[in-house]
C-alpha cells in the first residue's frame, strides 16, 4: 500500500543537506519518492507501507543529524 508523508525537519541550512536526507531516505527499500526543501524545513516521501515504516523513515532522517518535529 502506498502511503505519503510530510515532515517538518528542521536543520536542513542548504542543498547539500537536501541531498544528504534525500539520498539516505532512497536507500530504504520502499521508498518511492521523496523531495526535501531545506527552505520549506519540509521533507515529502511516499513509500510502500508493505516494505518500510513512517518510524523507519524518521529514524533515517534523525540518523543522518537532522529533527524531525512532530505535532
């Protein structure tokens, strides 16, 4: 099942950060998509829920330096 999600992340100051978030998340079997905007502080993916979690897909973000606030 295909699932989206926005996170707000902050601690993403550049480009490089974007790429950093966007190319670890695509490493996750399951993940489909995902844009990160460091100007936004958002990060947008969808993955099948069937491979992969929203918890996976947070502990990634955190794991590469970057918060990811919650409601």
């Amino acid at each position: 099942m295909t699932e989206s999600v926005s996170l707000t992340v902050t601690g993403m100051k550049c480009g490089g950060c974007e790429t950093n978030v966007s190319t670890k998340l695509q490493a996750i079997d399951g993940v489909l998509s995902v844009h990160a905007s460091s100007k936004d502080n958002e990060v947008k993916v969808e993955f099948d829920a069937d491979k992969t979690s929203l918890g996976v897909i947070t502990d990634t973000i955190t794991d590469a330096g970057f918060t990811v606030e919650t409601a």
